[in-house]
C-alpha cells in the first residue's frame, strides 16, 4: 500500500513566506507606493473640484479648467511658461553640448580640473542665481549697468534680467549640467574609428562633428533637452525673483500665489499643477517611448581609448568658452552676493567703509534681539530636514535597489517605474499633490509633511546612487552567505551593506545638498515656524532688503560648496559625469 503524503500545514506554508525579506521589501514596496501614487491621485480629483462663492463648500465641476483660458492672468502665464521653458531647453543644451565635447574629445587645456567646476550649477540653488544676477544686471541697481554708466558715462542700462529673457539667461546658466550629464558619457564611450572613417574620407573636424559626433548622441541630447524643458516649467524661484515683480507670471508663480494664503484656493492649484503634469507626462512618455530605445552603435567590441581631437590655436578658444562659463554661472555671481551681503543697504554702489559682518549676524546667531526668525529658524529646520531625510531616503533606497535589482517579477517592474515618476514630476505639481491629501491631516503644517514631500521627489536619486554599484556586485555574494546559513538582515548588513557603502554615503550626501537648497516644494508645503533656508530666502528678498537676502544666500551657498567638496571626495572623479 503507497505510503500517504502527509498535507503541508497552513503554518508552515505562512513560515515559509513570512521572513525577513519578505516583509520589510513588502512594507517599502507599499510605502513608496502610497507615497508616489496617493497625491497624483489626489491631485487629479481635486482639481474637479470646485469652491463656492464663500469659499466653504465644494461641488464637481469642470469651473477651474475653464478659468485656465478666461482667467485675465492664467493664460498670459502658461505661455510664458511655454517660452521659458524653450528657450531655458535651447540655450541649456547649447552650453552642455558643447561643454561636454569640448572636454570628451578635444584637446582643450586643463579640461580635467574644469569639468568639477562645470557640475558646480547643478548643486546651487537656481534662485539664489536669480538673485546675484538681479544685482548685478537690474537696470536701476544691477552693479554692470552701474560701471556701464560710470566707465562710458552712459544713460540708460546695458543689460537688463527683469524680464523672460533674465529668466532664460539665468535658468539656461544653471541647467546646463542637467544636459552636459547627460551627454558627456555617450561622448567617452564613443568609438573613435567612426569619427577616424570620416576624416579620412576628407572631412573637416567641424563636418565631422555635425554630421558623425553629435547624430550619434543624439538620444542623449535630446534627453537633456526634455528634462530641462519639464525642470524649467516647473521652476519657481527664477521667475518669482526676475519676472513675476514686473509684470510676467509664470505657472509656477500662479499656483503660489492662487494655492497659498489666507484666501488660498487648493483646488484651483491643483487644476494649474495638472497643466504641468500633463506636460511632463507627454515629455517623458516621448523620451521612454521614441528617444530611449533609439540605440546607435557607439560602442563596439573592441577595446579603444576616447578618440582626442586636436584643434590647434582653437584649444585656447574652446578653453576660454569653458572657462566662461564657469565664471557667469559660479565665479560671478558668488562674488557679487558676498559684496552685496557686505553693505547695510545695497545702492549698486562698492563702498569699503561701509562693509561689515552685521548681516550675517542677523541671519545666523539666532539668540540675538535683533536676528531674523525666518532666516534663522530656517537655517535649524533645513539641517534638520537634510540630515533626517536624506538618512531616511538612503534606507528606502537601500531596499528599493535590492528589490529592483535582486528579486524578479512583476513587483520589481512596478517599483522600477516608481522611482522614474518623482524624477520626471515637478517639485511643485507633486507638493500640490502632498498639500491636497494631507492638508486635514495632523502632519500638515509640521516638518513632517515637508520631509514627507521631500523624500517622496527626491530619494530615487539616491536608489540610482546604490543602483549603480548593486549592478556592479555579483548576486553569488548574497547567495552564498543565504546558503550558509545567514539570514536576509545578516546578508545585508554583513556582505551587502559593506560593499555599497561608496554608493550610499554619496547619494546620502546628494540628497543632503539637495534638501538644503530646495525651494519649489518647500514654498508650497511651509508655514510660520516650518520655514526652510530657501523659504528664508525668499522671505527676505520679499520683505527685507537685497543685503540681507544676499547674507543668507551666501551663506547656503557657502554650505552647498562645502558638500560638493565632500560629494566629489567619496563619490570620485567620475561622480555624476560617468
């Protein structure tokens, strides 16, 4: 008689299911879920919401749709934001372009201790750009047009940024990195017997690089050039400081000043913040979709050093157009703030026996009489956001990286498109969306909502961070330390943990910098005694005078540099730009 197989228990099958891995990737997985998911969700519904006349109760309706195009200001605002955002995308990839192959492919001198500086940008806060350029290229006190005058004794103002043309100018100086980044790597993986096949054919380097280098980077370009575009529409900072004051609003400015306040109108910011959703939607569809797959053959079998193209007399023009830049985005404008901030009241002109500290002082030692509460609650509350969120990102990271990365299936696919959405997504349509669900709830006007939007935006960067150096770890590591014996916690602290500590403390250190210098996000979400170092920022150039908002930019700028510093130290040469 066969021998009856004894049924499996309930419990065990349970068992068998319940480990460690199981429930701390399921708990991550539904968290950054909810956390991604809930407020697009809810920022769609709520923009078919309508508030009555009193503004007390709601009913469905298409009213706020409608007031997209027979509002007096709406309108004139999304077109705005259509021209910045192309000409931020022209002239942004214009400078990356050529500033990643001048220092991929050309022999241009000291290209190597340029390119950190090129990335220097790309860490700064955009507004406070906005700001030094408003100093020094205002008409009545832009401290330029002032020598302008006194050099030729002119009337009038040579330059002028208060205006669109300042918000391309100081958004294109800023976004350059986003498409240097993208390009410079496809530029060094090259292989250079396709430039060498044209030129022995008789073509010139210009030919050359017009009609073989730059088509087969063409993905790449045109990559930069969407991320750009969708980044500059939903920037807030630069169009707040050099266009909203005279006249030009922009989207971004809108849902400000419609979404916040006494009379704030949450509903209609979310029917604005949609705009921009779509737009993202569409952009980022198309570069997945079209611009993604096109995959031309840069690189080949064979083991090749990038090609160096020498351009004679003309290294010394290619290594003036970098360094130029380096002094208009950087150099420039950290210069003038520190003078600005060194003057009691800034009237466009340098004044040595005027200059002293008492600026900082206000902005800094919060235990004076005389100090600003914003600026300085600002300053505590952004260092403790920095510090906590970017500790708190990098776990989720951590286990969002092994999922994505370690286990196969459907979920892994899921997380996977996740962690793209908060990248593609303006910071300010995904804080309208966090402001809309949580604004009942009792983390609303706490740090905790802030932090919660922060991470909910910004911690893929650092899952690409891990990402990155996961790939490069052989899974056999983790398998055999599960098949001695070790837990899924013992494998991860012990082999895989150790092994991707580079990976960690540089993206912990990127998101770091990146907290501290957010804006878009924080406006939306902040209220009195939440205020951020950005918000403080912005509360002196709105109520107090350019020397003190000049201080406290200074001194975040001053912070970021420093962590730039450290970034590149424990990330290497290669951090970002690889």
């Amino acid at each position: 008689m066969a021998q009856a197989i004894a049924p499996v228990e309930p419990v065990q099958t349970w068992r068998r299911f319940l480990t460690q891995e199981t429930i701390v990737t399921v708990i991550v997985g539904l968290i950054v879920a909810v956390a991604v998911i809930l407020p697009l969700i809810t920022l769609v519904v709520s923009s078919f919401l309508v508030l009555d006349d009193l503004g007390f109760d709601t009913e469905w309706g298409l009213e706020n749709y409608i007031l997209l195009y027979t509002d007096r200001v709406i309108p004139k605002a999304i077109f705005n934001t259509f021209i910045i955002s192309s000409g931020t995308m022209i002239l942004a990839t214009f400078l990356g372009v050529s500033l990643a192959w001048i220092n991929a492919r050309t022999n241009c001198p000291w290209a190597d201790y340029l390119e950190p500086y090129n990335l220097i940008p790309f860490f700064l806060s955009p507004f406070v750009g906005a700001i030094a350029w408003h100093n020094l290229a205002s008409p009545r006190i832009g401290l330029l047009n002032v020598w302008y005058r006194d050099f030729f004794g002119a009337e009038g103002y040579l330059l002028n940024v208060d205006n669109l043309w300042g918000v391309i100018w100081v958004t294109g100086l800023f976004f350059t990195p986003l498409v240097y980044l993208f390009v410079i790597g496809s530029l060094r993986r090259m292989d250079p017997s396709l430039e060498d096949s044209a030129r022995t054919t008789g073509a010139g380097l210009l030919r050359t690089t017009l009609t073989i280098t730059l088509p087969l980077v063409t993905p790449a370009i045109l990559s930069g050039a969407i991320i750009v575009f969708v980044t500059s529409a939903g920037e807030f900072g630069v169009p707040f400081k050099l266009a909203a004051p005279y006249g030009w609003e922009t989207l971004t400015t809108q849902i400000f000043t419609k979404a916040v306040g006494d009379d704030a109108n949450h509903y209609l910011g979310a029917t604005m913040s949609m705009v921009l959703g779509v737009i993202t939607v569409i952009l980022i569809w198309v570069q997945r979709v079209y611009i993604a797959p096109r995959s031309y053959t840069t690189v080949t079998g064979k083991g090749f050093r990038p090609n160096v193209l020498d351009l004679g007399k003309w290294k010394w023009v290619a290594f003036g157009f970098n360094l130029s830049y380096i002094f208009v985005a950087v150099v420039l404008p950290i210069f003038c703030l520190f003078i600005v901030s060194l003057h009691p009241v800034w009237t466009a002109e340098i004044i040595p026996s005027d200059m002293s500290m008492n600026n900082y002082v206000k902005t800094l030692f919060w235990w004076r009489e005389d100090s600003i509460r914003a600026a300085t609650d600002g300053i505590i509350n952004s260092f403790i956001l920095a510090f906590s969120g970017a500790s708190i990102a990098m776990v989720l990271a951590l286990v969002v990286s092994y999922m994505i990365h370690r286990t196969k299936g459907f979920g892994s696919k899921v997380l996977d498109i996740l962690c793209v959405i908060p990248i593609g997504f303006p910071g300010i349509v995904l804080a309208m969306g966090v402001l809309v669900t949580y604004i009942q709830t009792p983390i609303y006007a706490t740090l905790w909502i802030l932090l919660l939007g922060y991470i909910t935006r910004f911690f893929p960067y650092g899952q690409r961070n891990i990402a990155s150096i996961m790939l490069a770890i052989s899974e056999e590591l983790d398998q055999s330390s599960r098949m001695s014996g070790a837990t899924w916690f013992t494998t991860l602290r012990r082999i895989t943990i150790p092994l991707l500590k580079p990976g960690i403390f540089a993206g912990w250190v990127l998101l770091f910098v990146i907290f501290l210098r957010e804006l878009s996000i924080s406006i939306i979400l902040y209220s009195t005694g939440t205020e951020t170092i950005s918000v403080g920022v912005y509360y002196l150039a709105n109520f107090e005078n350019e020397a003190l908002t000049s201080a406290l930019s200074m001194t975040q700028t001053v912070v970021l540099l420093i962590c730039i510093y450290i970034f590149r130290r424990v990330a290497g040469k290669e951090a970002l730009s690889a």
